[in-house]
C-alpha cells in the first residue's frame, strides 16, 4: 500500500490529544512513523493513549508539550526534538482554537490570541522546523485550515481571518522552499465531527448545514486524517502548494 512509504519516517504533529491531530497520530503510527507529538496538556488519558500505540505498531512516540502562546516553549519543544534527531521529514500544523464573535463585537485581545495561536505561532514554528528540512534538501509541509478560511463563516470572523491567512501563506511558503525539495499545502475541512465544532456551532446550525452538504453528513476525523496522510506520502510527490478542500460537496 502506498502509505507503507510512511514508515521510519520523523513527522511532528502539534495539537494531538484529540480530534483530526488524535486521528492523524493514530494513523502515522499505524504505517510505522516514527511521531513527536506536541501538546499544550499531557493527560493521563492521551499518555495511555500514546503507550497502547506504541504497544500495538512498534514505532516511537515523544510527547512533547508546547504552549503556542509562548515563544519560548515554541522554541524550547524545536529544541527538545533536535536532541533526538535533526532529520525531520513532516511537520503536521493542526494546532488550533475556535470561539465565535460578530466582526462588530471582536476585541484586539480576542483577534491577538486566534492569530497569535492559529497564525504566528504555526509560522514561527514552521521557520525553526523547515531550516532543518533545508539543510537535508527534503521536507513535507502540511497546514490544517478550514473552509472558513475561504468563504467566511458568519460569527466567526476571527478565526476565519486566520486560516485565511495560513492559506495565504502557504502559496507563498510553497514557492520558497520548493527549491529545497520541500513541499508545503493545506486542507481545509469543512464540518467534522470533533469537540472543537461541537462546542461552538448550535445544533440547529449543524443541521441546516449539513442540508448544504451533498453527501448529507459531517465528516469524521479519520476521514480528514486520510488526506493528511497521503499528502505526507509519496503518491502525492507532485503536489504542492495546494489547498485540498474536504467538505462532502458542500454548495
């Protein structure tokens, strides 16, 4: 199978513990790469998580914390995995927040911490982990956004403005470090079943939604981590820049 190219590889993968990055752990785990997973909190849950992984494919897992609200743990994490290896063939950007507010009613505090969070932070991160991939002349870049991010979501404006921004980005990124034989796209999901869209979108919302919807359904995490993971694989050796939208048809 063409994900078997996955195994041995070193991919990073920020905000873990549950929803698409849970999802997307999971199955580099499965083909056999070898996982730094990078975390705000450390549960006991997500570390019985990580052992039974562990346990069941035989690959090795570091759990490392990381604060996207703090430089300095941004760096510090970079530095925790450079004390393992300096090889690094994925990163993973899915670390994210979600709250709702009116344009009208969106504080500069509110607007600071979305960006600071689901912006700045990936950037940063992303520069110190792609000098690496430069120096080996190969790297594969991957950033979750949204479809917010390209249509707008009513209530949502910062957090749209933000994965507009990462997506922005990545064209830009893409055509910088493709002379590094490094590839960088994104995904953006649309409604998928996590406890992130649960908790700030009203059930009405959903269900009207989902009437928008072709295929008449959200998706399920595992089906976004799917293209996550074949994008991080060689059958996908072609793309690049690119911005896979993955929301079941919606009109």
């Amino acid at each position: 199978m063409y994900l078997n190219s996955l195994k041995n590889k070193n991919v990073i993968i920020t905000g873990c513990n549950k929803g698409i990055g849970k999802a997307t752990l999971e199955g580099f785990a499965k083909y056999g790469a070898n996982i730094f997973a990078c975390v705000r909190s450390n549960s006991s849950e997500f570390k019985k998580f990580i052992l039974s992984l562990k346990k069941k494919y035989k690959v090795d897992i570091n759990i490392i914390k990381i604060d996207l609200q703090n430089k300095s743990s941004i760096s510090n994490c970079a530095n925790e995995i450079f004390k393992v290896t300096k090889n690094i063939d994925i990163l993973i950007n899915n670390a994210g927040i979600l709250f709702n507010s009116l344009f009208q009613m969106t504080s500069e505090k509110q607007l600071e911490e979305m960006f600071q969070i689901n912006y700045f932070a990936q950037i940063y991160f992303t520069q110190i982990i792609s000098r690496k991939m430069i120096k080996n002349k190969s790297g594969n870049i991957i950033f979750v956004s949204s479809t917010s991010g390209i249509n707008g979501d009513y209530g949502r404006f910062a957090y749209s403005s933000s994965k507009a921004a990462i997506l922005s980005s990545v064209k830009t990124i893409s055509k910088e470090l493709s002379n590094y034989n490094i590839r960088v796209n994104a995904i953006s999901p649309g409604l998928t079943e996590t406890d992130l869209m649960l908790s700030n979108t009203k059930q009405d919302i959903i269900k009207s939604e989902i009437e928008k919807i072709l295929l008449k359904r959200v998706a399920t995490t595992d089906e976004i981590s799917d293209v996550i993971l074949f994008l991080a694989s060689e059958k996908s050796s072609y793309v690049n820049g690119q911005n896979i939208v993955i929301n079941g048809g919606n009109q």
